[in-house]
C-alpha cells in the first residue's frame, strides 16, 4: 500500500449574498417603468422626510399666524382706476380699458346679459354722449390695431369679434390710449 501524502484542506468558497444571475427580464411596458418608478420615488420621499424631520427636531419653531402669510391680490373689480391721462381721447381708452377690467370683455354685442361689453361699448359708454370723443377714441383704437396688425382689419367691432379671449383686445386699447397720449389728444 502506498502511501500519498494527505493534501491540504481545501476551503468550500464562501456563499455571496448576490443572488445568482436570472435570466434577464420580459420587456416592461411604458406603464409598468413608471409604476416601478413612481414607487422608487415615493420610498425615497418618505425617507427624506423621515430624515428631515429627524434633522430639524431640536430646532424650536413659533406658530405662524396665517393671518400674516396670507394676501389676496386685488382682483380687477377692487383695484382703483389707474392715474387718469391728462388729454381727453387718452383719457377715455384708458377709462374704457378699466371698465374692461373691472365690468368684463364680451364680442358679438356692444353689450351682453352680464353687462360685460366690447370695446366699442366700453368706449361708448366711457364717452358719456359726447359722440365727437367718442369717434376720436375709436379712430385712435383702430389705428393702434392696424399698426400691431396690419391694414386688413376692417373695424375696431370686426377686430373685437375675431378674438376668443378678452387678452389681445384689452392690451390694444391699453396701447391706444398711450399712443393718444403720445399724440396729445
């Protein structure tokens, strides 16, 4: 019998804590990424809140009176006229302009059921029958209009009807009533 000489203990490789390879997964679809996000994103809110209320603990706060954060803007009805244009027509498109604001803008009729009005008829009735101011502020309007929009428009009402929103018709008699300003009238 021979003998061999006894080998060394060789040690079994240790376990590792990486899971063994999977086979790669199924496509995901577009909702499943985000589902799978969306619940990566909430657990490490979760965890940044935990940690800064841990954070801010020792820190000592005072009751916040809310009634000291809180503003409310003006809302166009609350705000008082801007400071008058010292010539006339100037002084009714910037008029007309607020009663725009503050009463509401409507297209189609001078005036609607609501007593919102056009520009026409914030015009008219800023102009409190005095027919010659009137048309003089309708023409400076109509000229501010065909110089941001060309000579196609036809009218200040055909101009106010085009429009959808009150934005576009109230800036132009906000600019009209610069520009009579700038032109003396």
């Amino acid at each position: 019998m021979s003998h061999t000489p006894a080998s060394p203990a060789i040690d079994p490789p240790a376990p590792t804590t990486q899971p063994a390879p999977t086979a790669p997964p199924a496509e995901l679809t577009l909702e499943e990424r985000l589902t799978f996000i969306k619940a990566a994103m909430t657990a490490r809110l979760d965890e940044a809140a935990v940690a800064y209320e841990v954070n801010t603990a020792h820190i000592p706060t005072e009751p916040v009176d809310l009634s000291d954060v809180v503003t409310v803007p003006l809302t166009p009805t609350l705000q008082p006229p801007p400071e008058s244009y010292p010539t006339p027509v100037a002084a009714l498109l910037q008029r007309a302009h607020h009663r725009l604001l503050t009463g509401g803008w409507c297209k189609d009729v001078l005036v609607d059921e609501d007593g919102a009005r056009c520009m026409l008829g914030a015009i008219r009735i800023e102009a409190r029958g005095d027919s010659g101011l009137e048309a003089d502020a309708a023409a400076v309007l109509l000229d501010a209009i065909r110089r941001k929009f060309g000579d196609d428009v036809d009218s200040v009402p055909s101009f106010n009807d085009a429009h959808g929103s009150a934005r576009i018709p109230l800036r132009m008699v906000d600019q009209a009533a610069g520009l009579a300003d700038a032109r003396g009238l």
